[in-house]
C-alpha cells in the first residue's frame, strides 16, 4: 500500500513537471540580436523588428522580471496563466504568448518577439 501511495505522488509529480511552464534568463527583442544569431528558420520578419517596446526581459525569480527599455530597467511582476505570460508594471499588465521556453511574443499592444539567448 505505501508502494502504491509513493508511485501515486511520484506520478502527480512528473505530470505537474511536465505541463508547467518555466521562465528562465534573458530574452532580447529580435530587432537587438545579431543577424549572426538568428538562425535562417528565424521568426524575425519587418513588423516585430519595427515594434520592439521592451529591448530585454531578464527574469530573476519565481515571479520577478527586470525590463530594459531605452536603456532603463524596471523591476516588475509576472505571472504564468497556461501558455501566456502576464507582466505587471506600475498598475498596467503587457501579455506575451508563450511560443516555447525560448520565444515569447507580444500581444496586443506589447508587439515583437522575445528570444531567449541565456539562462541564469
């Protein structure tokens, strides 16, 4: 019976590790990576170099985001609502969709695609 219980909770486990999103490191704006660095399958293309907001997404903990942007950082929130990221800043919220754990794409008013290029 403890056998049962211990593979029960070891199966709960795996499932949660599995479907739970992580967000981890730095994320340029692609209009601020080296052509050298994107890759020929890049999803780079003329509207998200032109409407990059935030230059750089550094995600320093479980629910902390520092945003560059003009060469300013702000420390701000976030959270993980399935495959979208919700960053809180000053009372306003920024939603990024969450492509895979290396691109991040703006919504609405937050365009542009994020590329992770390290993990701390």
């Amino acid at each position: 019976m403890k056998l049962l219980i211990n593979l029960c909770v070891l199966l709960i486990f795996l499932i949660y590790s599995c479907t739970s999103t992580k967000i981890g490191g730095v994320y340029l704006c692609e209009k601020n990576l080296d052509k050298e660095i994107l890759s020929k399958d890049s999803l780079i293309d003329d509207s998200n170099v032109a409407s990059c907001l935030f230059e750089k997404l550094e995600f320093v903990g479980e629910s902390t985001v520092i945003i560059t942007t003009q060469g300013v950082e702000i420390p701000a929130s976030y959270v993980i609502d399935k495959n979208y990221l919700r960053i809180t800043v000053n009372k306003s919220d920024w939603l990024l969709k969450i492509e895979d754990s290396k691109v991040l794409t703006g919504e609405s008013k937050l365009k542009g695609k994020f590329r992770k290029i390290s993990k701390k």
